[in-house]
C-alpha cells in the first residue's frame, strides 16, 4: 500500500547560493568586479594601497548588499505590479554602501590624503555603478526564485494529481470489493 503521508522532499526558498555553479559563478564575478575597479583606479593614478583598500572595501559591501537582498527575496518574492520595490531597495542598498564605505575610508586615511578628497569627488559614480550591479543581481533573483516557486508548484500540481488519482481508485477498488462481497454473501 502507498504512504500517502510521506516527507515531500520541496526545497522551497533555497538559496541562489546553494547551487555550486552558482557560487562560483558569483565568486568569479565579485573578483573580477574588484579587479576591474583596482585597474580603473590605476588608470586614474590612485597608489596601490588606496586602490586595493577602496576595491575591497567597496566591492564586498556591494557583495553583502545583493547576498542580503537576494536572501531576503527567498521569504519575500514581489509579484509583477510590485517590481518598483527591487528598484527601491537597490537604491537604499547602493546608498548605505556608499555612506559606509565612506565612513571607512575616512577612518582608514588621514584627513590630510587627498584620496579622501577623490571619494568624496566620485559618490555620485560611484553610486550608480554600485545601483547598477545591485539591482542587476536582484533581477537575477527575482528571476531565480520565480523559477524555483515554478518548480515547486509544479511538483506539487503533479503529486496532488497522483493523490487524486490513487484515492479514485482506491475508491473504486472498495466499490468493487463491497459489491463482490455482497454478490457472494447472498448467494
């Protein structure tokens, strides 16, 4: 007989990250964004230890900013009419990075380094490039989890249709078994 009260095994609201390609993925994209950004600061003629302090700090507060967000749409998932709210939540994102990475940066360099000057000439650059791979990343999401909720609801559908199907005929075995009992028992 089947067990119709066994442990599905749905992984609703798993991370992007527990997916291995996925993390490799996003590890390669997180150093190539800091090699990217260490190589412009070069171009610009920012020294090594500025540059290599600004890519890090800045570029792993933006990886924390799309970990939180992408984590946060595995509870939270907006629907069509409510896409406004990634763009408003990057917003917020990008600008809390950037008042933080600044607070850093002003912690770490005298008040006399012109690179402090530099930071605070580059905010609004800096704030798009940051909104830019923020929302980029909670699109990614969004889409990434819509097809997990996909998957999960079909397998559902699928296993509710197997229920039903085998309660119809459990259904109709019993049916069969009663009348075949009643057709022996009166003869």
């Amino acid at each position: 007989m089947k067990n119709y009260f066994k442990p599905t095994n749905y992984q609703v609201g798993q991370s992007i990250l527990s997916d291995k390609r996925l993390r490799i993925f996003f590890g390669a994209w997180w150093i190539v964004c800091i090699i990217l950004q260490y190589v412009l600061l070069k171009e610009i003629n920012i020294d090594d230890k500025h540059a290599i302090v600004d890519c890090v700090v800045y570029i792993n507060l933006l990886a924390a900013s799309c970990f939180f967000i992408s984590n946060n749409m595995r509870y939270y998932l907006p629907r069509q009419e409510k896409y406004w709210y990634i763009l408003v939540v990057s917003i917020i994102a990008s600008a809390i990075c950037l008042l933080i990475h600044k607070g850093i940066i002003w912690i770490l360099f005298k008040e006399s380094d012109t690179f402090r000057e530099f930071i605070r000439s580059t905010w609004m650059l800096r704030f798009g490039a940051g909104f830019l791979i923020t929302s980029s990343i909670s699109m990614f999401s969004l889409l990434w989890y819509s097809q997990q909720e996909q998957k999960t609801s079909d397998a559902r559908k699928a296993e509710a249709e197997s229920l039903t199907r085998d309660a119809e005929l459990l259904s109709c075995a019993s049916n069969y078994s009663h009348i075949f009992y009643s057709t022996v028992l009166t003869r």
